[in-house]
C-alpha cells in the first residue's frame, strides 16, 4: 500500500530528473516578438520585372478600386523576411537537411539563414521540371530537378548565395550563412515571430530579406522562462547586396540565367 501511494510522486519526477540529464532542455524557452516595416521591403524580382528594359510586358492595368498603397510590390513576410537568433558561439549545423519547397515559381522559403555546414534540401513541387544552379558556383551548377524530385547543396562557407532557375526568371532565392546563427523564425502576416525552443543565453535577433540584414539588431537575453520582446523590430529597406560568393577562380562571373 505505501509503494502504491508513493509511485505517483515517483512517476511525476521522471520529467523533472529528464530535464536534468538532457543539458539545455530544462533552460530552454518560447521567445515571442513582432516586425514592423515589411511594407517597406520591395520584393526585387518583382521590382524588375516592372521596369520596360526587362522586357516582362503584360495586359494586366492596375485596377481602380484597389488603393495604391496595396498596389506597392512588397515582401511576403512568411516566405521572404528570416528572423535569426545569433548566439555568442559557433552554432553546429543541423543533422538533417533543411527543406526548400519548389513550386509555383518560387522557393518556400526565399531568404534562409543557416549555420555553416547546413545541407539545403530542394524539393520540386511542380508539375514540370527545373533546373536550378547557385549563382558563380561550381558546386552547384544548373542541372535538371523532375517533378517530386529532389536535390541537395551545402554552401561551401560563411557568406551570402543566390540560387536561381534557369527555366523560371521569377525563382530566386537566398542562403545566407552565418557561423553564430542559432534559429530563425519567420513572420506571420501580422508581423508576429515566435523562437519554438531557444536555449537561455544571450542573442542577437537580426533581420533578413533577399539575403540582406535589414533593421537595426535587438539584443535580447533568454532565460528559463518564455520571453516576449516589447518592442517590435522595424525593418527598413536593405542596404546594397555584397557580392554573392563565387566559385574559387571564377571571383565576379556569374552564370547567365534569368532575372
């Protein structure tokens, strides 16, 4: 009788003594915050194609009854804006790949920020073939995707990489590598962002778009409770794009694909 009495308490401490053996998982928290400003951000394989030398001609005339405001070729938060947590130390790379969705003429999602050594897993969605290639490299020359085919890439070291298609001018997509990243979050369409699982320690949040930090960084210290930063991020408008990294030997040439 007494044992059976005693058992519960037992039963209850077996989550508590896991937290204690698994390292970081007891210190582990839900880091909640906002952006404000991605309508500031011009989606740039949109903002191309508008101007006449692109030779991207339509039939399509604004309509009346929408405000011009909402006419503007801004980003999509969920796709295109990666918030990253940057730690103070190298962060290791992943164990499994991180999927790229193909599909519709673009990557979900578009700008990714990972560790150094991540594989990127790209998956096409599509009913018809692709052929992507990163721009200026070897490693990743253009070759064909099938349907519900897949291919992967590690980015060779830390840096910016644009990856592009050349069956669809309209696919870019981003990889930023950064040593010291570890996590990242993407907004929802109100703005909201929500770290899962950050372990405690000292971060700096940064954003990114089109493979380019845009605002100013936050800096923030988890704990063993959830946090929740008051004050929103603003996104501004990017900074000019450092040069995309080319394969060794082939410093500044770019492969000719699509805008």
């Amino acid at each position: 009788m007494r044992l059976a009495r005693r058992l519960p308490r037992r039963l209850l401490a077996l989550p508590l003594l896991a937290c204690a053996l698994v390292p970081g998982l007891a210190l582990a928290a839900q880091v909640k915050g906002r952006v404000v400003g991605v309508e500031k951000l011009l989606n740039p394989v949109w903002n191309e194609a508008k101007e006449l030398s692109a030779h991207r001609f339509t039939f399509r005339e604004p309509s009346p009854t929408v405000r011009s405001d909402l006419r503007n070729l801004t980003a999509y938060a969920p796709k295109e804006v990666c918030i990253a947590a940057i730690a103070e130390g190298a962060q290791p790379p992943p164990t499994l790949p991180l999927l790229v969705t193909v599909g519709g003429g673009r990557t979900t999602p578009v700008t990714l920020v990972v560790a150094a050594g991540t594989r990127v897993h790209f998956e096409n969605r599509d009913p018809f073939p692709h052929r992507l290639y990163g721009v200026g490299q070897a490693s990743f020359s253009p070759g064909d995707t099938a349907s519900l085919a897949s291919r992967d890439w590690t980015p060779p070291g830390p840096g910016r990489y644009e990856v592009r298609d050349e069956l669809a001018p309209s696919l870019r997509a981003w990889i930023v590598v950064e040593p010291l990243v570890a996590a990242v979050a993407y907004p929802a369409r109100d703005g909201s962002f929500t770290f899962a699982n950050l372990a405690a320690g000292k971060y700096t949040l940064r954003g990114y778009f089109a493979g380019n930090p845009v605002g100013a960084p936050r800096a923030v210290e988890v704990g063993a409770g959830n946090l929740e930063v008051k004050d929103a991020l603003a996104l501004t408008e990017a900074a000019p794009a450092p040069p995309d990294k080319a394969a060794p030997g082939k410093a500044g040439k770019k492969h000719e694909g699509g805008n």
